[in-house]
C-alpha cells in the first residue's frame, strides 16, 4: 500500500493496522490527495480479514490542521459541488471496522471533523482541538456543527464554531469529546492497547456493535432499539458467540475465529 500523503501498516500488530497522515510541514493539512488517500486504503484494510481495528494517527505535532485552505482558497460553489469530497466523508464513515484515533498537536478544522469520524479518540496532553473555520470566512462542512454539538453540548459546540476557539486535550476530555489523554510519548501505545484490546474480541459481534452505535445518531430510539435487535439476534448464527459463551462456562479465554 504505498500512497504520496498516508503511510499505511496493515500489520502494526496482530489484527491491528496504522494509518498514518503524512504531509509533516503542511501539518497534514487535508488536501483532496490525502483524503483520496484514506479513503483508499480504508476500503482496503476494511476488507482485509487479518485487520480487526484501525489506527489513525499524525505526528506529535499535528493530527491534522484542516482541509488543505491553499487548494480551497480559488475555489467557488461550483467547483465544490463538482470536487464531491462528501462522498468520501461519508466513505470514511461508513467503515465497519472501529477505527482509534491517536491525536497529538493540532486537529482543526477538517482534522477534529476526521476525529469525529473515529470511534474512539486517545489524545496527548499537547492535543488541541477545534472548528476555527470561521477565522477564514466559512463554518465547519463535514460534520462539525452536528457531531461536535451531539459530543459536547449546544453551548460549548456555539463558542467552538463561533469564536473559532481551540480547546485543550482536558478541555475536551472534560466536555465528552475524547475518551483519555496521556503523556505525549504515551499516546500511540496507549491507542493500540486499546486496538488489542477490542482485536481480541469477535470481529462481527464489534462490527454489529458499531454499526448499532452509530445507528442512534440518526435514528428514534424505537427505531434504534429494532436495529439493535436484528443485530443482537444475528450473532446468534456465529461460531463466535458458541465460543464466547462455552469459554465462559469452561472458564477459559476465548478464542475468536471471525466466524
Ligand atoms: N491548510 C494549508 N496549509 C496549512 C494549514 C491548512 N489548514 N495549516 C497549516 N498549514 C501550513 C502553513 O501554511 C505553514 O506552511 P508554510 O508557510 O510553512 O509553507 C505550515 O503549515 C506550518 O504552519 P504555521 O507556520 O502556521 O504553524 P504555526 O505553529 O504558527 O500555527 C496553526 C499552527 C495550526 C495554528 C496554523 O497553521 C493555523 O491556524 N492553521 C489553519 C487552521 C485552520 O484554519 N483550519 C481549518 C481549515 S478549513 C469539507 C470537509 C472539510 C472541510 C471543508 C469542506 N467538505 C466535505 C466539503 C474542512 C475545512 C477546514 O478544515
């Protein structure tokens, strides 16, 4: 899997793959490239059997500092329609693997928005978050005024969107928006044990359990408590929940085949 803008790992560690942005002096800044890029190579690791979770990441510095604003500057409505970055959003959204983010620095912008797509979010100290769309003339346009309102509240989402403010990684651990901050050495190791963690379980009982998450961002909760039925009734046809269940009862670890 080589790419100009991401390096990919789909084999960090046993059923764990590392997605890395990679554009270091633009502070992997989101230009249609990178994002072409993900998209990519999500699709790929989504259908690769030996991959279980996903690890998102940057570098120190920066997770990402936005949609790349040099490519958008020249731009006008029209072109944005035809570019159609939408439906790459909603191709990243639409993995059925979890995938972790591990943020470090800066995610801004379109780099919170890609936050925001992740499952699960493991900060550093030095993280700072925000929607600063609003200092060059725009507003957030991949989700940022409604999963960041959903995360942490109408208030708090207003002076984010509003003031184009950043948030520190406390701050956003406090508000609900990430789910741990550690030390900056710590926060890539601190992702994959968590990616271990959720790799040991049955592949399709986590996949029908995301997918059943997610599904109460857009549903009523009627409508939610069916899906998750159809789902919790469906991983009664795998070899997974025999396993699961029988090692229970002969108190022993499970052994996940995927089936
Ligand atoms: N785009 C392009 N280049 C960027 C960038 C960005 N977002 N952020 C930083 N860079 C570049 C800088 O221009 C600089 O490049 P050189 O001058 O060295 O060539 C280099 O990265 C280092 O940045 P700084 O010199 O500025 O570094 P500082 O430490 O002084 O400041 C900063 C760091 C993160 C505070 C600052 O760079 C900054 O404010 N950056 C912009 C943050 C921002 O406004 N982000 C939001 C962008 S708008 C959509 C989906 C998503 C979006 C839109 C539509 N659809 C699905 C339709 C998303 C929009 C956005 O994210």
């Amino acid at each position: 899997m080589d790419y100009e803008f991401i390096q990919v790992e789909p084999r960090f560690a046993p059923f764990v793959a590392l997605l890395r942005l990679n554009r270091p002096k633009e502070l992997n800044a989101l230009n249609l490239g990178l994002m072409g890029e993900i998209r990519d190579a999500l699709g790929i690791l989504d259908n690769d059997e030996e991959v279980r979770v996903i690890i998102l990441t940057g570098n120190d510095r920066a997770f990402a500092a936005g949609a790349d604003i040099k490519q958008m500057a020249g731009k006008g409505a029209i072109d944005m329609l035809k570019i159609d970055q939408f439906s790459t959003w909603d191709a990243i959204r639409k993995t059925k693997k979890p995938i972790i983010a591990a943020v470090s620095g800066f995610a801004l912008g379109g780099g919170c928005e890609l936050c925001m797509h992740c499952d699960i979010i493991i900060a550093s100290e030095t993280a700072q978050f925000g929607q600063p769309e609003i200092n060059i003339g725009v507003m957030p346009g991949a989700g940022g005024t409604q999963r960041l309102t959903r995360a942490v509240g109408k208030v708090k989402a207003m002076e984010m969107v509003l003031t184009g403010s950043f948030i520190s990684a406390q701050e956003a651990l406090q508000w609900g928006l990430i789910n741990k901050v550690v030390p900056v050495e710590l926060y890539l190791d601190e992702a994959l044990k968590m990616a271990v963690e959720i790799a040991s379980k049955s592949p399709i009982a986590v996949q029908l359990a995301k997918e059943s998450v997610l599904k109460s961002f857009d549903s009523h909760l009627q409508e939610g408590l069916y899906f998750e039925r159809k789902n919790f009734y469906m991983l009664f046809a795998t070899e997974d929940q025999k396993e699961g269940m029988n090692a229970f009862i002969e108190k022993r670890k499970a052994a996940f085949s995927g089936k």
